[in-house]
C-alpha cells in the first residue's frame, strides 16, 4: 500500500498531461508499475481501469466541446469492441508485451513530432472540403477503413493492456482524418471502449478483490488530473501544440519502456 500512495501523484501527472492530448496515459501507468515492481498480472488491469477513469471524462469534455462526431466514430468502435475483448482474454508473456509496446509508440511518433504547422493547416483545410465534397465510394472507404483499422488496434491494446489511442491517433494524421483536437477527441472516445472491452477480457482471466480495493488512490489521483487535463486540451491548447505534445509523450514512452528492455 505505501508503494500506491508512492506513485499517486505519478499518475496524476500522467492523467494530466496524456488527457490534454486526448490519451489515457495506459502505457505511462504500465511503465510507472513496472519501475515499483508490480505483479505483471494486475499490472494491465489498473493501466485500463484508470484509462477510463481518465477519458471518461475528457470524452465528455471533448464532446460538449464540439470536437467528437460519433458517427466518424462509430466504424472504429465497432471494429475495436470485439477484438479488444479477445485480445485482453489473451495470455502474453511480459518480454513480448514491452518489446511490442515501444517498438510500436516510437515509429508511431515520429510523424506527429516532425509534421509541420503549414502542413498542419493545409491538413485541416483538405480534411473540411472533403466533407463538402465527400461521395458514396468516400463514405465507403472511411467505413471499411475504420472496421478494418479499428479491429487490429482493438486486438493489440487488448492484448498488451492499454487503450488504444497512441495506435489510432498517428494512423488518423498520417491518413489525413481530421484536424488535430479532432483527433485527440476520437482517440480519448476509442481509448474509452476499448479499455471497457480489454478490461472484461482481461478480468476473464481471474482477478483478486484485495488488488481492486488497493487500486482507489490512483483511482482518485487520475480522476482529478484527468478533469484538469481534458479542459485544457479542449479549450485552451492550439493544434500544433495539441499534436506535438502527444508525439513528445508517445515518443519518450516508447524509448524509456525499450532501455527497460535492454538495459
């Protein structure tokens, strides 16, 4: 207990930070616990239970706010539900889990640090007059395009623990989906049910009441910096900054989770 009450502010600097951008901060939590030695077993739990904690509010936030459209949404969400479930229902060795994890945050967050603001801005205006101009064979192709991406994401953040959002958030900029906020407001949305859904499958593999009930403080740690967090990133922070900040994060993650690996 003295070890959770240790690491609760950790993780309400990781709430803070990770909801402005639209994340959960899951991989953060899984790198705090492995440095403080938990048991790998709870270790995926307490990383989605706080997920959701965190964008749970910052999905509620981003919505009122205007920046989530649920029925760009809705493809991801429908691929990733499923998937999420049997991959957390998946048994995965702890070496495997680490080295897919940063492998993965690193390569994905290149794109989001070295994009440009001109860059930036022309993205934005494409993203708009594709609306304007959009066809049946558009619609089509952004359906199957969410079904398909949203299955694989949802099986590997089941699988290793984490929502999602550090997957589907450079896919949605290197594809041009959206404008940044809206970005991070889908990812927090897709960070949500997948944790929901990796969360069941995950507690089908058997749970222990006494490490639920241990949990409350960083419970309560991510709640409050996840409600800080989500309004700044709604209101306050500009586009560019929104992306870079998450590109920063992701990249430090990957890189600190590999020299555990290693070192």
């Amino acid at each position: 207990m003295d070890t959770i009450f240790s690491i609760a502010p950790l993780f309400f600097l990781v709430a803070l930070i990770y909801s402005s951008v639209g994340f959960g901060g899951g991989s953060s939590y899984l790198a705090i616990m492995a440095l403080s030695a938990f048991s790998y077993g709870i270790m995926p739990k307490i990383a989605l239970l706080c997920n959701i904690i965190v964008v749970a509010g910052g999905s509620y936030v981003f919505y009122k706010s205007g920046h989530i459209k649920l029925k760009n949404v809705l493809p991801f969400i429908i691929g990733s539900i499923p998937m999420a479930f049997l991959g957390g229902s998946i048994q995965i060795k702890k070496e495997i889990f680490l080295l897919l994890l940063a492998v993965t945050l690193i390569i994905a967050s290149g794109n989001m640090v070295f994009f440009n603001t001109e860059k930036r801005k022309i993205l934005k205006r494409d993203f708009f007059n594709s609306l304007e101009h959009s066809d049946h064979n558009n619609n089509f192709l952004r359906i199957f395009f969410g079904l398909i991406s949203g299955s694989v994401i949802g099986f590997i953040a089941g699988l290793v623990g984490i929502g999602g959002g550090i997957f589907l958030a450079p896919l949605l900029y290197m594809t041009r989906w959206g404008y940044a906020k809206q970005i991070s407001a889908t990812a927090s949305f897709f960070i949500l049910v997948n944790s929901i859904a990796g969360l069941a499958g995950q507690f089908s593999k058997g749970y222990n009441d006494s490490d639920i009930i241990q949990i409350m403080p960083l419970a309560i740690a991510v709640f409050i910096g996840g409600q800080i967090g989500s309004r700044l990133g709604a209101f306050r922070l500009s586009d560019i900054i929104v992306e870079r900040a998450a590109g920063i994060l992701i990249m430090y993650t990957g890189f600190r989770i590999l020299y555990k690996l290693i070192a």
